[in-house]
C-alpha cells in the first residue's frame, strides 16, 4: 500500500482521540490531588484543635488531680476522728470528694478519647498525604505520555504525507525567497524611506518656523523632529534584527531571545509575552542557536498574526542532551487536520528540525490555543 492510499485522516483521529482520553484521565487524577489536599488541609486544621482541647483537658486533669487528693486527705480526716465533726460535715466531705474524683473520671475519660481522635487523623492525614503524593506521581507520568503522544506518535502520520510534502517544499522556498525580499522591500519603502522622506521636509519646516515663528516654536518642532528620527532609527533596527540578530553571535541564544521578545512585546502591545528558561543558560553551537532562534521566531510570530492571542509563553530548556522549546498562546487555536497545519510556515519549521535530528509537533484545538513544542538533540562536546 502506497503513501496514498493510506487514510492519514483516521490515524489522526485515533491519536486525538487518545490524547483527549489521556488528558482526560489527567485532569481527573490531578482534581483527585486537589480535593486530597483540601482535606489535608481541613484535617490538619481539625487536628490543631484537637491538640488544643488535649492540652486544656490535661492542664484541667492535673488540677482535678490536685483537687481530689486534698479531698481524699480530708476524708481520711474525717474517717479517723469521725465524732468531732457533724452529721453534715462528713457528708459534705463524702460529697466533695465524690463529686471530684467523678469530674476526674470524666477528664481522663475525654483526655483517652482525644488521644484516639489524634491517632485517627494521624492515619488518614498520613492515607491523604500517600493518594496526594501518588496522584502527582501519576500526573507527572501522564504528562509524560501526552508529550510523547503529542511530539513522537503525531509524527507516524506527518511522516506518510512528508515525501508529497517535501515536493511542494522545493518549490515554495523559491516563492518564499522572491515573498521575502518584496516584504522587506515594502517595510523599508513604507517604513524607514518614507520616515526619512519625511525628516528632509521635517528640516526644512524647522527652519522656516524659526524664521517666522521664532525660537520656541523651533524648538517644539525639533522634539518632535527627534522623535521622528527616534522611530525611523527603531524601525531600521527593527528590521535588521529580523534579518539577523546581532546579539545572536555576542551573547547567545537565551540574552537574544529575552531582547527580541521584549522587543516584540512593545513593538505590538497588545500581546503579554512571556519567557522562561529552565536548568541552566549556556551557548550551543552557531548553527543550533540560529536555528532555534528562528524556529522561536516563526512560532511566535505565526502566533501574533493568525492566533488573536492575549498572551503568548515561551519556555526553552537547555539540559545536558536535549533542548525543549515549547512555545504556547491562549489564542483562537485551530484545528491540525485542516491544511493550515501543513502550510508552508510549519513544514519549513519541520524542516529544519529534522536538519537537527529534532522532534516537532504542535497541539491545538478550535478556541483552546495552540502550542508549538520542539526538541533538538545537544551536538556531543556541548
């Protein structure tokens, strides 16, 4: 059976379907740990005040105590020399002690029953505590599987469309190359020529307003000649750092990334974007930093443009053999079965993965976001 007569469709459809039913199981295991902890917390809080009602208990036991000796004393008291006292006399010093040693009785009695209640929450804060710590054994195991479903098992059926797929790569690079160079030629026409277009009339007004409306008004008009500069100045900047980070080679991939995503963040204002790198910051070499740079590039920026997203996170981690980029926008989302997952943005990300020896995948559904998740082999002697 060739490539295409295989229904990629229904394996998809297995895959989502597992997914779904793992995260699922996850979601549920996790309220499970959830709803533990919040009896932990009500046991605990039950506890304290058992330990404080044993200690009133015991502190009122050890006075009782005191008490019924000094009764027992005067009862012995009263037995010895029985005829120097009154009828009413011997039965009050009966009565007192009776009454004392029944008050003791019942302290000790509640004191036991407090010790008990101690032992029972000791052992279902302990029970509690195992169902907590096996429920994130288990989520963490989980998320373990979803990874590998979402980055390894999604790829069994992108690997059946690649051969067609690479035929349409070839020749979307040449269109690609010719889209790039009118992009740039259209954000420096509209962008930094017109700006500077603009500043050769902005001089020659400064003069004539200093001519007819003196000074200040020349003044005023330079501030606001400067920040004309100031934004042509950005937008040069801006695309120079697209074309190639010059930070990039002088400090590494994690400074440069943290710049062009604060970079990106004012420039678009209305996207909270967050970075967040795990383990330690350490250069890899020029080719792999490229690379993951514009790999963090393109999600981000596909984010921005097709997601309507309000916040966009970024996570790189650098471990000793892999590097993990997860890149995730509460956005839109879409469906990966239609054709916008096989668009040209996503297979020249693919691409270049694979050139690493990678893995990629990306996860979204309708209205749920999307999340690009990529991990790359650390070259030996890195």
């Amino acid at each position: 059976m060739g490539i295409k007569d295989f229904d990629t469709k229904t394996l998809d459809i297995i895959l989502e379907r597992m997914i779904e039913s793992v995260g699922k199981s996850k979601n549920e295991i996790f309220r499970i740990g959830e709803q533990s902890r919040a009896d932990h917390e009500m046991l605990t809080s039950e506890m304290a005040e058992v330990e404080e009602l044993t200690a009133r208990v015991i502190s009122e036991g050890d006075r009782l105590e005191g008490q019924v000796r000094k009764a027992r004393d005067v009862l012995t008291e009263v037995s010895m020399h029985f005829k120097d006292y009154t009828e009413d006399e011997v039965r009050e010093a009966y009565e007192e002690a009776h009454q004392l040693q029944m008050e003791l009785t019942l302290n000790r009695q509640m004191e036991r029953q407090l010790g008990e209640r101690k032992k029972d929450l000791e052992r279902r804060m302990r029970c509690i505590r195992e169902t907590i710590e096996r429920a994130d054994h288990l989520v963490s195991q989980i998320s373990v599987v979803l990874n590998y479903l979402m980055s390894d098992l999604k790829e069994m059926g992108e690997i059946l469309e690649d051969a067609k797929l690479k035929q349409e790569f070839g020749i979307k690079i040449i269109q690609a190359q010719e889209e790039e160079r009118k992009r740039l030629s259209r954000e420096i026409h509209d962008g930094p020529a017109q700006m500077l277009a603009n500043v050769m009339m902005r001089s020659d007004l400064i003069e004539r307003v200093y001519r007819e409306d003196g000074i200040e008004a020349a003044i005023a008009e330079i501030k606001s000649f400067k920040q004309m500069v100031r934004t042509s100045l950005y937008e040069v900047r801006r695309i120079i750092y697209d074309l190639r980070p010059m930070a990039l080679d002088d400090l590494g991939l994690v400074p440069t990334l943290k710049k062009y995503l604060r970079t990106i963040e004012d420039y678009y204002k209305t996207v909270k974007i967050t970075f967040m790198t795990l383990k330690e910051e350490r250069r890899l070499p020029a080719n792999y930093e490229v690379a993951l740079f514009r790999l963090i590039q393109e999600s981000v920026q596909n984010a921005l443009k097709h997601a309507e997203a309000d916040e966009i996170q970024v996570k790189l981690e650098i471990s000793e053999k892999v590097v993990t980029v997860v890149v995730k926008d509460d956005g839109k989302g879409f469906d990966p079965k239609k054709r916008k997952y096989n668009s040209f943005g996503i297979m020249g990300m693919k691409e270049r993965v694979d050139l690493l020896g990678g893995q990629f995948a990306i996860s979204s559904k309708p209205g749920q976001g999307a999340a690009v998740i990529i991990q790359v082999p650390v070259p030996d002697g890195k």
